[in-house]
C-alpha cells in the first residue's frame, strides 16, 4: 500500500479506537487484534502476540505501546508516532473536558447507565481474543501450563514484571534444556528500571509535574491501580498536592474513558495546572512509552531468530494471555451483575463469534442498551 494511504489507515483507526476503545488494557489488546489481525490481515496472529509480549516486558501503559508497536509494523517509524498520538488524542480530549467539568461543578458526570451496557460487551471481546491468541500461544503442555499459573499468580498479587521474567525463563530453559551444554542464548529485552525516587513535599511546578509523571511512564508495571500506589505516593503522601478523594475521582475518569487509562494525568494535571498542567502531565506519562518501542522494536525480530530468545518470549506470551484472563475474571465480577449484562455478554459473543460483528457496533448498542436502562 502507498505510504500515504497506509499512514491514513493507521490514523484513522488509532483515532476510532481513541475515542470507542473502552473497558482497559486487555480490552483494547482484544479489539486491535480484531481489527489489525482478523479484519485488516496487516500482521498475523503469531507477529501480534510477540508485539504483546514486547509491550508487556517494558514499563508503561501496555495497550498503548501495543499501539506504537503496530502503527510502526505497518507504515515505520512514521506510523509509530502517529498511532501512539492518535490512540491518545482523542481519549485526553475526552478527559480534559470531563475535568474542565469537574473543576466548574465540583463533581464527575454520570457514567454509570453507559458503563453498566459497555462492560458486558467489553467481556465478550476480551473472551473472543483469549479464544484466538490462546490456540497460537499455547504451543505445548509446558506453554500450557506457564498460563495457567500466570492466571493463579496475577490473582494472588505476584508483582508482574517477576511473573513475566519467571514465565520467559522456564519456556527458554524448558524448551532447551538438552542444549544446556552448548547455550549460547539469544538478545533479550531489558526492562528499563528506572530511579523511583521518592519526591519530597514542595511547591507546584511545570517541570517538577512533568517529572513526577515521566518517572511514573518510565518504571510502572500494571494496571490503574497500580497507577493508583505511585500517584498516591508522590502526588497526595509526599508532594502534598492532592487530596485522597480527588485522586480517587481521577483515576476513575481514567477508567471509565475510551483509550489509554493513563489520561488519568491529563485530569490531574488540569486539576493541578490548568490546560498546561494537562499537557505537561499526558506528555510525561506517555513519553517513555515511545523511546521505549522504537529502542525494542528494533530487538523483536532477532528475539525469533534465536532459540532460546523465541522460547523466552513464548513464555511471555503465554503468561500474557494469562494476564489478560486474569484482569478479565476481576472485571466480570464488576460487569455481570445481574440477568440482563449476561444476557448482553452472551449475545455479544456469539455474534463476534458467529458474524465477526465490528466491535465498535457492540459497544455503541450496549452504551445505548445502558443508558435506556438507566434513564427508565
């Protein structure tokens, strides 16, 4: 395809997703792979799990990088920037006016008929991708198997990073312990640790913003709530700059929000600063995550020519789809509540599974099925 027309591709999809992609990272993990595996065939399904075990190895927001990683297989280093930009544009907008709205009125709008359809539907799409990726990522009994404890480990509160590295290593070492002998063992990923310096109480600044939030992109494993610890720690316990409540408020504009739940920032960088707080906050949370990908993605494809590299990331793989089920299960105890979101998830599913149905119809219908509930 001409450059311009697949850089046109790229945007636009990015950009869709930006503002319908809701239901978090696995979520998000779940629609691209329908839309860049299944619907659009610019990778296969193989190319799209070692891209997810990548963006799972390094720090920052996972559907995010998963995003870059793709924008840049398909159209290069141009496509890297514009798919990272166009998945987050549309979902700080988004936040940005919601904290306008919060700082005027002192109060989050109410999203709660619209949650109560999307998330049904959001269980169904992640279910659907599990189904996929797990035939390719489960390649033997010992893949199997490292996915399964991944699932048992992510419910018992394993840190996540000591999970992945563990999953990578006994595939590598499974997978080629009777070359033990003569291991030569291929480039592995590094996480980039960071300094995770704890900040000290002071005045509220441009600069000082931008680092305490570039310090978050750039050593952060995990979800929102672990999103949650670091910002409560360096924002409300030793910065002294929020309270307890407006931290709380915040993170859930960040869940409740199509795109990247790491536009958490933008709000409390507008509460904080105004429209340049915001900016200076998404920029510093989102900034490692692009130095990050184009230094791995250069690594990615000698990770498969090696043995023992393409077995360490076999066992990522797996431990990721394990992660995946594992925040999926925690989430389906908040999404299926009664009679009818079963009902949603369920319809859902079989029409992702029977008609291939465009994800982004299924979340507009149970957005409206939610909102006539509510308002009834």
């Amino acid at each position: 395809m001409h450059t311009k027309a697949a850089l046109g591709e790229v945007a636009a999809l990015f950009l869709r997703l930006g503002v319908t992609a809701f239901g978090g990272p696995a979520a998000h993990i779940a629609i691209m792979r329908a839309e860049v595996v299944q619907r659009r065939k610019w990778i296969s399904e193989q190319e799209f799990l070692d891209l997810l075990g990548a963006a799972n190895l390094i720090p920052g927001p996972t559907s995010t990088e998963l995003a870059i990683y793709l924008g840049y297989r398909r159209v290069g280093w141009p496509g890297l920037l514009l798919a990272g930009v166009c998945f987050i544009l549309p979902a700080m907008l988004i936040v940005l006016a919601l904290a306008w709205a919060y700082v005027r009125y002192g109060t989050t709008p109410l999203v709660s008929g619209v949650l109560y359809g999307i998330l049904p539907v959001v269980i169904a799409i992640v279910a659907q991708a599990l189904w996929g990726l797990g035939q390719r990522a489960v390649k033997n009994i010992l893949t199997g198997v490292v996915g399964v404890l991944a699932v048992v480990l992510y419910l018992l509160g394993v840190n996540i990073l000591v999970l992945l590295l563990l999953a990578g290593l006994a595939v590598m070492v499974g997978e080629n312990v009777h070359n033990l002998k003569s291991m030569r063992p291929g480039v592995l990923i590094l996480p980039f640790v960071g300094l995770g310096l704890a900040a000290a109480a002071a005045p509220f600044s441009l600069p000082l913003l931008f680092w305490s939030f570039l310090k978050i992109g750039a050593t952060l494993y995990g979800s929102g709530y672990v999103l949650l610890a670091y910002l409560q720690a360096d924002l409300v316990r030793n910065l002294g700059w929020l309270t307890d409540k407006q931290l709380i408020d915040a993170i859930a504009i960040g869940q409740v929000t199509p795109g990247p739940v790491f536009t958490t920032a933008t709000f409390i960088g507008y509460l904080l600063g105004g429209v340049p707080g915001a900016l200076v906050a998404t920029l510093g949370i989102f900034l490692p995550s692009f130095v990050f990908v184009a230094v791995s993605s250069l690594f990615i494809k000698r990770l498969r020519a090696s043995p023992w590299a393409a077995a360490f990331l076999d066992g990522v793989n797996a431990a990721s789809l394990g992660l995946m089920l594992g925040v999926t299960l925690q989430l389906a105890l908040t999404a299926l509540i009664d009679p009818l979101t079963i009902v949603i998830a369920l319809a859902s599913l079989a029409l992702l599974l029977r008609f291939q149905t465009n994800s982004t119809w299924l979340i507009a219908g149970g957005a409206l099925v939610g909102l006539l509930v509510f308002l009834r």
